[in-house]
C-alpha cells in the first residue's frame, strides 16, 4: 500500500513541478522578437522582475486578434541573471478574424527599475480565417493615448478573473482544454477547471474510489507538500495575471476521491 500511495503521491505533485528551460545567452535588456505560425502569435521580450521592469501585453481589437494560453517567462542562463530574475516573456496571441491593429506592450519602469517604463507595439494583420499575415514590433517612446485609455477601461471592466472568462468565453473553454490536454496521467485521475470570482479551481479527482486507510495516508502527504506547490506555483499565478489584466489571482487545488468525496484542499495566493 504504501508503494501505491508513493507513487500516487507522486503523479499528484509532478503536475505542478516547475522548470526552466536553458538557451543561448542573449541581451535580455534589448530583446525583442515577434514571431507567427498559423494563427499563433509569439512577443518575446526581456524582463528584469528584479528591478520591476515586466509586461504587460493588451490586444486593441480583440475581435482580430485575442490572448492565447502560450504565456510563460523563462529565467536567463546564467546563475547571475538568475538570480536577478531576469529572463525572457513569451507573449502568445490567437488571430481571430480579417483586420490589422496593434498589441500594445508597456512596463511601469525601464529596465533598471528608474523613468516611466518601456512601449513596445506590434502591428498586426490577420487573415479571414484567423491565421496571421503580417506582424511587426517597433519602440516608442509612449503609448498612443486612445490604446491607454481602452487599456484601463478594459481593467476596469474585468474586474475578476471571472468577468474575464464570461467577457471571453473561447479562452475560458480553451484553458479548460489545455488543462485537460495537459494531463499526462489520465490513466489515474480527471483534471476539472472551475473559476469564481478571482479563485481559478483545479478540481483533481481520481479515477479509482480509496479505501479511508489509503486516503489518510495521501492526505498526509498531500499537506505536507502544499508549502512547497505554493511556493514553486508562485510564477504561475503572476504569469496569469499578466496574461488576463486581473490582480490578487488565487489558485485552488481540491482533491476528491473516486466517489467524489474530499481528501483536502489548499488555496494559494
């Protein structure tokens, strides 16, 4: 039994484990890259967390092109830049109908952590079918006044994560399927998402109904871990914020078993 329990244990926690991935060294204070395939749209751009200077992406016309799931920060090489939590932000974007408009990108200071911040914009022109025809990324030295105010309306319209998954249902159902998709040890349990007002649920509930015994001892393991899950998901939680516009984004994770019965649950955020 306990070999069982290990190896549960095991498949439960490997699913939020965390990695960075390596890559050739680059000047992270000038990077800027965008690249397309299909109807994908990737902004790479440098980011020095440690000194504040991160992100923030917002499409002009969701109705040409919307955010997508890819969105992830990846640390720089070397133990220095690591240390400093500098990296790189890939920005991921879908085309969604025939048009041209522009992703603004901004910073609330320069890289450094001094000024008042960086402006990237992406031009973009999609096709009828959402797949993207031309992109194209250019300094400046401010934001265009109509894009900042549509920016902080839009803040202030989504107000939680839920009034931004019921504002764009297609991402809500998008990042369901992800997470579903994303599920490399569906021989043992179902993976639910489900979102109320800024607490984004991960319902985990496995497939095989455990005896009170068993369960007891993946419920000691379980709770033991949660510092560590909290800790190792903290990027996670940033990453979706960024990504949505929403702040104070929480993450839930619920254990249930086979019956549908909870074995624990822990919030993080």
């Amino acid at each position: 039994m306990k070999r069982k329990l290990a190896l549960l244990f095991t498949v439960v926690i490997g699913i939020f484990l965390l990695t960075s991935c390596a890559g050739t060294e680059v000047d992270y204070e000038t990077l800027r890259d965008v690249s397309w395939e299909g109807t994908e749209l990737t902004i790479k751009l440098g980011e020095n967390k440690s000194t504040g200077c991160v992100w923030k992406t917002h499409p002009e016309d969701d109705s040409v092109i919307d955010y997508s799931l890819n969105r992830t920060f990846k640390l720089a090489n070397s133990n220095e830049k690591r240390s400093k939590a500098i990296g790189t932000l890939e920005a991921g974007f879908k085309g969604k109908g025939a048009g041209t408009t522009q992703i603004l990108c901004t910073t609330p200071v320069g890289w450094d952590g001094s000024g008042d911040g960086l402006t990237y914009i992406v031009t973009v022109t999609v096709n009828e079918d959402g797949t993207i025809k031309e992109a194209k990324g250019e300094e400046s030295e401010s934001a265009p006044e109509a894009e900042t105010e549509q920016t902080e309306q839009t803040e202030q319209e989504s107000k939680t994560l839920e009034d931004y998954f019921n504002d764009h249902p297609d991402v809500y159902d998008e990042t369901k399927r992800s997470v579903k998709n994303k599920n490399t040890h569906s021989d043992f349990m179902d993976i639910d998402l489900e979102v109320e007002g800024n607490t984004l649920s991960y319902i985990y509930t496995l497939k095989k109904t455990y005896s009170d015994e068993e369960v007891k001892g993946l419920k000691e393991h379980l709770e033991n871990s949660f510092s560590q899950v909290e800790s190792e998901n903290k990027d996670k939680i940033k990453t979706l914020e960024e990504a949505f516009g929403v702040d104070n984004i929480k993450i839930r994770m619920e254990y249930r078993n086979g019956d549908g019965s909870m074995i624990c649950e822990t919030t993080m955020g």
